[in-house]
C-alpha cells in the first residue's frame, strides 16, 4: 500500500514553455501532498505543500506565479511550471500523506525537467 | 548553519560489514525523525521512523535517536550491495508537518 506515482518521468522541453507534471496517490486519500526539487547530488528542498481543495502554501524563495500547484482531488497534486527556463532543470519529487498517518509522507518516484 | 548536517560521503565498506550513517540538528524541537532511501533517479523510500529519543530495530536497520545530543544514527548490519544507496535523514517539530532534510549520506557496499 501508500504507493504515489508520478507522470510523466521525464520531460525535455524547450525555454518558455509550460510543463505540467502531475502526484497521484493509488491506494490512500492524500490529504495533504507536498512538491519538492532536488539538485544533482544535493537534498530535497521542499517547494510547496498544498491540502486538497486548498490553495498551497509556498516556501520563502519559491515563486508560486512561476511554480503553479493545484490539488484538486484528494488523490491528485499537479505542478506546472510556466514559461520554463534552463534553470528550472532539476528532479521533482512530491510526496503525499493520509489522514490516517500524517506523520509519514510517501514519495512519487519523481519527474526528471530538462529544459533547453 | 543548517538545521541538520549530515556528511554526503561517499561511504564506501565491504560486503557484511555494519554500517554507521549519522545526522546531527540544530532545532531542539524536533521531535520525529525518519530515515529514507534514495536510489539513484528515484523517490526517497521511508526505512525507519522514531518519535522522540530512544532505539527501533527493523530487521538489518537500527535507528537511535539522542535528543540530548540532538543526534541521530542509523545502522545497517550485514550491509548488502542491494543497500547501496543515498540515506536522507529528516525529522520535523510538529506531527505532519514539513520535514526538514539532511543532505543525504552516498553508502557503496562493494561485493
């Protein structure tokens, strides 16, 4: 059980384009689901955590026009990423945790963002 | 300084052998904490989690947590090369709240 999937994997893009990258949690209700990055041999920064039919709530540092997070459904987190530069290139990673254990976050196999 | 430290290694032990991967914090309030496991493009897989100070063993894993020392271990046993992998520690102050995370501890365990 607690398995979240993430889609797509991978994703090249070119500069300036939008990239939607959607958290799905398979088998639990994720009340809450938090969108982190994570740099090439680096932690993960943790980005934003949204609570379903909630607005997200951002990090210091994280521009939430630029990083788009929608919860919609409590088994579905989306992050877009408007007008995508170079810099934007990481991993992303979301995590999801249930009513029933908040405590624990389970994480999505992550999205790997090339941007040109 | 960060909140927690934890050395990125590369650490690298034979096949067997017992392996020590350490975090120490700043933030007295922490109160859980959680080791997970990071192989290479992937998602981090919770190992261990500890409320407050005190010991857990899971199999091959041991956590310890010294909140005096604001200090956290997490030993293997009869490490594996099936166990080489990155280990975040995290922990947070309050139940569900973010976590904050170490830098990850690179772990090889050669054959």
């Amino acid at each position: 059980g607690a398995v979240v999937s993430q889609h797509p994997s991978w994703v090249i893009c070119k500069s300036g384009t939008s990239v939607k990258i959607e958290c799905r949690s398979l088998d639990f209700q994720a009340t809450t689901m938090f969108w982190y990055r994570q740099f090439p041999k680096q932690s993960l920064m943790l980005m934003a955590t949204s609570n379903e039919g909630s607005k997200a709530t951002y990090e210091q540092g994280v521009e939430k026009d630029k990083f788009l997070i929608n919860h919609a459904s409590l088994t579905l987190s989306t992050l877009t990423v408007t007008s995508a530069h170079p810099e934007d290139s990481s991993f992303y990673i979301c995590s999801a945790s249930s009513q029933r254990e908040i405590d624990t976050q389970y994480f999505g196999p992550g999205t790997r963002l090339t941007v040109l | 300084q960060k909140e927690v430290e934890q050395d990125p290694g590369p650490l690298s032990v034979p096949e067997g052998a017992i392996v020590s991967l350490n975090c120490t914090y700043s933030n007295s309030a922490f109160q859980y904490f959680m080791w997970y496991r990071q192989y290479s493009r992937k998602g981090p897989e919770l190992l261990m989690y500890t409320y407050s100070s005190g010991n857990k063993e899971d199999g091959r894993f041991t956590a310890q947590v010294d909140k005096s020392s604001k200090y956290i271990s997490l030993f293997i046993r009869d490490s594996q090369p099936s166990d080489s992998a990155t280990y975040l520690c995290a922990m947070s102050a309050e139940y569900g709240n973010k976590l904050v995370f170490g830098a990850g501890t690179i772990l090889r365990v050669k054959s």
